[in-house]
C-alpha cells in the first residue's frame, strides 16, 4: 500500500504542476501579445511563477519517499 500511494503522491503532484505550467505560461503569451511592451516584466514574473510550481513535485517525491522508506 505505501508504494501505491507513494506512486499516487508523485503523479499527482506532476499532474498538478503540468496543469499549472500550461495555464500560467498560455495566460502570460496572452498578456505578451495584448500589451508586446510589457514583455520583459511579464517573462520574468512567468519564470518566478514556473519556479515556485515546480516546487510542487519536488515535495511530492519527498512525500513518496518518506511513505516508501517509513
């Protein structure tokens, strides 16, 4: 049982963390090309919000791995 929801813990947290990357990303092309001058601020805001959601699976391993190694 700990290895199915260890397996659960890591595909959701992937799951969630691809969803949130595709919205934030799609959401600030669409920003992009509303106002081009903006740019420079909107890719950087894009990339401080894909880091912080990439924390997402990254705690989801270290849940899988504490339910593996218990």
């Amino acid at each position: 049982m700990q290895y199915i929801a260890a397996a659960i813990a890591v595909f959701g947290s992937a799951i969630a963390a691809a969803y949130g990357n595709g919205k934030v990303i799609s959401k600030t092309l669409e920003s992009m090309t509303r106002q081009p001058e903006m740019a420079g601020q909107l890719r950087a805001t894009m990339f401080i919000g894909v880091g912080i959601i990439e924390a997402v699976p990254i705690l989801g391993i270290v849940i899988a791995l504490l339910l593996v190694f218990k």
